[in-house]
C-alpha cells in the first residue's frame, strides 16, 4: 500500500510507511515486555492508541472510497480504489478495534 499511494504522492507514501511503523511497534511492544504492559497506565495508553489508530484508520479508508476520496494532494477528491489489499488491511483494524472494545 506505501508504494502504491507513493507513487501517487509521496506524502500520501511517508503517511502510510509512518502508520504502518507505528502498527508495528505497536502490536510488538506488549509481545517485548508482558509483564510491564499487562497492568497500569501504560496497558490504557497502548489500547487507547491502538483503538484511536484503527478507528482513523479504517474510517479515512472508507470516506476516500465512497465519500470524499482523496482528501489532500494532486488527486484530492479523486475516489480511490476498492482493491484486495484495502479490503484486507481494513478488515484487519475492524477486527483489532473489535479485540480492543
């Protein structure tokens, strides 16, 4: 996906690279170090992050699909594609937004 909106506009390109960096420390963080991550303020500060993250996430793919499309850029307003690579990646916010709510 990072390539393809790259390609695009390499904004668009250093957004996804930087989420999809954020999506992994994330989700390795609490497989690092259980014990520290299993209770406290930091267990809420890492699922509230990574609600908020899946939330925008799936819901700005959603509105550039069938509302908006592009909201900024050389293509701003332009609908964006609906592909299997999407589908999957916003298939898998909605199931981890499920798994934190």
């Amino acid at each position: 996906m990072v390539t393809d909106h790259a390609r695009v506009w390499w904004v668009s390109g250093a957004f996804f690279a930087l989420l999809a960096v954020f999506q992994l420390a994330w989700g390795v963080r609490p497989a690092a170090a259980p014990a520290v991550v299993s209770a406290g303020r930091l267990r809420t500060v890492l699922l509230a992050s990574g609600m908020l993250v899946s939330v925008s996430s799936a819901t700005l793919w959603a509105l550039t699909r069938w509302v908006t499309g592009e909201p900024f850029g050389p293509q701003a307003g332009t609908e964006l594609p609906i592909g299997p690579a999407g589908i999957a990646s916003t298939g898998l916010e909605i199931a981890t937004i499920s798994a934190l709510g």
